[in-house]
C-alpha cells in the first residue's frame, strides 16, 4: 500500500470510530484504548479506545462539574451537566459492566 493508502484508511477508521460515538460528544477521540482503575474501589478494566475517550469525558465533565460546585458556589454549566448525563448514559448501553465497575 502506498503511503496515501494507509492515510486514508487510517481517516476511514477514525470516521468509523468517531460514528460509534454520539454526536453531541465534543471529547477527544483516542486511537488506543487503556485499562482504566476506579479511583474509588481500585478494580480495574479494560477499555477500548471509543469507550476510553467517553470515559475520560465523563471524567473530565465530573470533575469541571464538582469544581463548580465546591469552588465558586455556584451551579455548573447546564450544558456540561446534560452532555455529563449522557454520557453515563452512553456508556450503561454500551459496556453496562465497565459502567458498573468504573463509574457506578
């Protein structure tokens, strides 16, 4: 394969990946997955790369959100609250277990 073969099919994966996750998500797009630890229990799982990029997504908007609220005493951002919703949502239809282990 030429070189220009490789960049498109690698712009293919990612455009197949980036439809696995829903629109309104706004969170980087990682090409590997991880084994991710709940910060709380310890237990460990392994995730693929779209269910990572969610995961740290949901993480982020957690924390952006717990900040807001502990920091200035005021609300979070409305919009980082329903898209932090979603993707809890997202991810108890997608992988219910790695839901239950890394962020119930």
């Amino acid at each position: 394969m030429s070189m220009n073969q490789n960049e498109k099919l690698l712009h293919n994966m990612k455009e197949f990946d980036r439809k696995q996750l829903p629109k309104w998500f706004n969170g980087e797009l990682y090409e590997e997955g991880a084994t991710v630890r709940n910060r709380f229990s310890g237990e460990e799982y392994e995730l693929n790369n779209i269910e990572l990029s969610m995961y740290d997504f949901v993480i982020g908007a957690t924390m952006t959100a717990e900040m807001g609220m502990d920091a200035y005493g005021f609300a979070p951002d409305k919009e980082l609250v329903k898209n932090l919703r979603k993707g809890l949502d997202w991810f108890r239809k997608h992988n219910a277990e790695a839901y239950m282990v890394l962020l119930d």
